[in-house]
C-alpha cells in the first residue's frame, strides 16, 4: 500500500529507532487511517496485530522525532518555492479532572472560551501551490501552569518556537501567524533569534509613514517619521498598487508604534459595494512585497484544514489517557497520519480527498485481514466474491461512477483487468448496469446499482 510506502521511507529520516518499536509504529500509522470509529487504545488493541498494552507502553516514548519524520514527507511532496511556517492554536475538547493542563481555551467554532485543551500546530505551507503538511504539535500550558513560570501563553509560544528554531530554520525562517500573534512580546523575541513575522494587525492600529527628509547632521536623533497613517485617506503617491480579487492592495513602508520597529505594511481595501473594512497585513522583512505579504498570510489557513481533517477522520480528539506523553504522542500522530495521506495521494497521482483515502485504507485494511485469516493458498472464489461486494460497497457510498472514478475510489490509478472483469461479472449478474446501455464506451457513462426489488421483476 503506498501509504505504508511513504511510511517507511520518512522513518529512514529520523534516526536511533528500534525494530521493535518501527513495527509497532508502522501499524499505528496505518490503524489511524484503518479504524472507522474512535481511535483510541481499546480500538487499537481490537484492529492492531498487538496487544493493547503494547500501544500503551510505546505511546509514552516522547523521544521520537515527529519533525524530521513529517520534515522528509515537505521534503519530498511541497515543490513550490515559497514556503513559510504556519502556527495556529486549536481547541482539543476534553473532560475530566485528572488530564494535565486542563483548562479554559478560545474555541473558534463555538467563538467563546471552553473547557478542554489546547495544541499549536505547527505546519509548513507552499504559498505557491496552497498545501500545507504538519511538523508537528505542543500543548499549551493551562492559566496555573503559566502562573507558576511567570509568562504569557504569548511568551510560551515564542520561547517554544526559539527552543526549536534549528529544526524549524532548516525548512523556513518565516513565521505566519494570525492577530493573536501580533504582539511586540511575540514579533521581537522571534526576530531578535533570526525569524520574520507575517501577521494581521488590528483596524484601528496605530501606524506612521517614514518620513522622507534627508538628514540634517544636526545633533539629536533623527526623525523617523512623518505622521500618522489615516486609512481613510491613504496617501497613494507613498504606495506601490496590486491587482488584487475583490478589492484594491496598497504596499507601503510604515513604522509601528506597538512594535517599535519599521515594517513591510500590505493595506487592502474591500469592493465600494461591501461592508467590510480595510485589512492590515505586516511583515518584518521589510523587503517583502504587499503582494507577497498578502498571499502568505492567506495560505496560513490551509494548517486549519489540517486541524479539520485530523478531528474528523483521524481521531485526534479520541485520547482518553491522562499521560501527558501518551497525548503528545496521539496527537502527532493523528496529523501525521492526514500528511501521509496527502503523500500518498500525490505519489498515485491522485486529486486529494480524506474521506476516499479513509475508505480505501479501510477496505484494503479488510481485505489484508480477510486474507491473512484465510491461510497461506487463499480461497480465490472466495477473493472474487469480496471484490465484488466491494465495489457494490463503493457504489452503494459514494453513488454512480464512471469506471474510472470506481477505480480511483478503491485506490487504482487506472481501471485494471480485474476491475473490468468483476464490473462485467456483476452485470451478467444484473446487480449493476450502465445508466446509458447504448453508449457503453462514452466518456461520461455511469454504473449504478440495480434496486433489489427491480433486480427480482
């Protein structure tokens, strides 16, 4: 299965790992795509060739390195040429009184702050080609916790981000954040240790134009600037203009006064017909373009889509430990398994869709078992059988395709003699048809199922 393929081949990157705990994380990776329900020890123990125990002991090994194995999968599947790093908070809902770090977290998708816990994902992006693949994941400390240590969930985040600047450096020194992250106590420590910020700044942010007189060589400082920047009226002759989707871009040098320092400002304004206000974009690089600034900060979304996936189909709200270690362990994992899928889809040749990833690792996942049960010579009329009811089951999910979109779902790249064979065994059975029996070699013909109570008559 290609998804193993690529597996094994990031795992070569990450180095002192045992054969022992290599097979059992090779079949974690796979069960986190495998398993249809909630994914946790029990369900692990239940589809897994090991023993629940087993999972549990391995899950507390916080030494592997999640970075240089989701690293190597950049690597190889992410080609454009502007890539950037992306973090983002996202809200893990949990109850309980004994999980570490419980606390009182900002849940988008309720917009209000709820129990539970918090991570920050960590994602590389290509700006070029709008993807995004995970580096990995940290949880965030509770309210006591930053207490005890004296910082700001802020000042947690950059010191996490500075503790891992090697590995994250080698991919990307640019750090695109959303308006949470646009805080002198966030963007200074983080450009003070080599990294460049993108983020949005609030409406009303108080900004100044540089100023434009030469110097005096007089005693004193040196002006900085010259006035404040009114976005009522901005002063177009000081801006460089995008052509930009659904409203106008200005690009211009500004100071910030919350920063203290000079900035790459992109300045967008909204349709005459729309309600909405102006957005501002900011870069530390002060050589970036507005264009640039803009487009880096619109991918940053793609990691959210990560977050969506991994909550939907890999089960990484599914933890029921208590183990700080066993956690970290399960959510890395859980994005993982979302940029395996995307490697191995894009390695097929394949438009990239979760939902078909999960179905076909889980059918292929079967028919392993159903083969390995049935001994070393296995029953081939029985083997044609369960392809067949597999491809009614891909029929009866997914509704009426074409021979080529049935071999895509089931994981082909193209429609091989088997499939064609049992497509035209089923129809001699009349437990499928063509929806136009007289253009049977038309680009757009479709199979359907035949109704039980048609199929009788």
């Amino acid at each position: 299965m290609q998804y193993q393929s690529e597996c094994q081949e990031a795992l070569k990157s990450v180095a002192n790992i045992h054969k022992p705990f290599e097979k059992v994380f090779m079949d974690v990776m796979k069960l986190f795509m495998a398993i249809p329900d909630r994914i946790n020890f029990l369900q692990l123990g239940r589809y897994g060739e090991f023993s629940e125990q087993t999972y549990r002991n391995n899950f507390k090994k916080d030494s592997f390195d999640w970075f240089s194995f989701n690293e190597q999968l950049v690597k190889e599947h992410l080609h454009g040429t502007r890539k950037a790093i992306a973090i983002d908070p996202s809200y893990i809902s949990k109850s309980g009184k004994k999980i570490p770090w419980l606390g009182y977290f900002w849940s988008g998708c309720a917009g209000e702050y709820k129990r539970g816990l918090e991570i920050m994902g960590i994602g590389v992006i290509d700006v070029d080609n709008h993807e995004c693949m995970t580096l990995g994941s940290v949880q965030s400390p509770d309210t006591k916790t930053l207490n005890n240590i004296d910082k700001t969930l802020v000042d947690w985040y950059a010191g996490y981000l500075i503790n891992r600047k090697e590995q994250i450096q080698r991919v990307s020194n640019i750090v695109v954040a959303d308006a949470f992250f646009s805080k002198s106590t966030f963007v200074t420590p983080m450009c003070d240790n080599g990294y460049n910020v993108i983020s949005r700044f609030r409406n009303d942010a108080v900004l100044f134009y540089p100023t434009t007189a030469k110097h005096t060589g007089k005693k004193g400082r040196p002006k900085l600037y010259d006035g404040t920047i009114d976005f009522f009226s901005l002063d177009i002759s000081r801006c460089t203009e995008h052509k930009v989707d659904k409203g106008k871009l200005y690009g211009l040098k500004a100071w910030s006064k919350a920063m203290r320092r000079m900035i790459s400002l992109a300045v967008w304004y909204p349709e005459e017909n729309s309600t909405d206000k102006w957005q501002l974009y900011f870069s530390t690089d002060q050589n970036q373009s507005a264009i640039d600034v803009l487009e880096y900060y619109r991918t940053r979304f793609q990691l959210e889509f990560c977050f969506r996936d991994s909550k939907q189909y890999a089960g990484i709200t599914d933890c029921q430990s208590t183990d700080f270690r066993k956690l970290s362990f399960h959510f890395n994992a859980s994005l993982t398994a979302i940029n395996l899928a995307k490697a191995a889809c894009k390695r097929i040749g394949i438009p990239y869709s979760i939902s078909s990833c999960k179905s076909v690792i889980h059918n292929a996942y079967m028919l392993e078992r159903f083969i390995c049960v049935f001994g070393i010579q296995p029953d081939t009329t029985l083997i044609d059988k369960i392809f067949k009811e597999l491809i009614l089951f891909t029929l009866a999910q997914k509704g009426n395709l074409s021979s080529s979109e049935l071999a895509s779902e089931m994981g082909y790249t193209k429609v091989t003699s088997a499939l064609s064979k049992a497509i035209k065994e089923l129809m001699e059975e009349s437990k499928i048809v063509y929806l136009e029996p007289d253009k049977v070699r038309s680009r757009n013909q479709k199979i359907c199922l035949i109704q039980k109570g048609k199929a009788d008559e």
